[in-house]
C-alpha cells in the first residue's frame, strides 16, 4: 500500500499520517497513537518526507521523460537507524 500509494478513486497524492492511522485501524483492527503510526514508519524503513502532488492535468508521457532523465525514485527507504547501546 505504501510503496504503490493511493488509488486516483481516493482523490488524494499521497498517504500521512492520519490516514495510515485510519487504513491501519480499518484493516488490522488496532487503533495506534499519531505519533506510533510514525513510529511503525520509522521501523519499517520510511521516513516521514511526501512526494509532491501531481496535478490531473500532467502529460504521463512527458512526465516519464523527465524522470528518465532528471529524477531518482519518489519513494526511497530511510537508512536503517545505528543504535548503540549505553554502558
């Protein structure tokens, strides 16, 4: 669901936080705290940055040749968190 994102039928760009909240709720039947939802985020590898909304009106064709030659992929994995232990 997160790497695909929203379906156009949703009208919105992309998931945050309160919708996650939601979508988790509705599917798995547990009810997480805002600042959990980020939380789970955060250990499943994302990081909390959206990419921008597309307008309806974008020419797929030109947007594919700008990404060919200009973007990286608009979702990427956070770098997993270095954790050290206190002694």
């Amino acid at each position: 669901m997160l790497e695909s994102g929203p379906p156009p039928d949703e009208g919105i760009a992309a998931y945050n936080g309160p919708i996650l909240r939601e979508r988790i709720e509705q599917l798995f039947g547990k009810v997480y705290s805002l600042a959990g939802v980020y939380k789970l985020l955060h250990r499943l590898g994302y990081n909390d940055l959206m990419p921008r909304p597309r307008h309806l009106d974008t020419d797929p064709a030109a947007l594919e040749a700008f990404k060919k030659r200009n973007c990286r992929s608009a979702w990427r994995k956070s770098a997993p968190s270095i954790r050290t232990s206190a002694s």
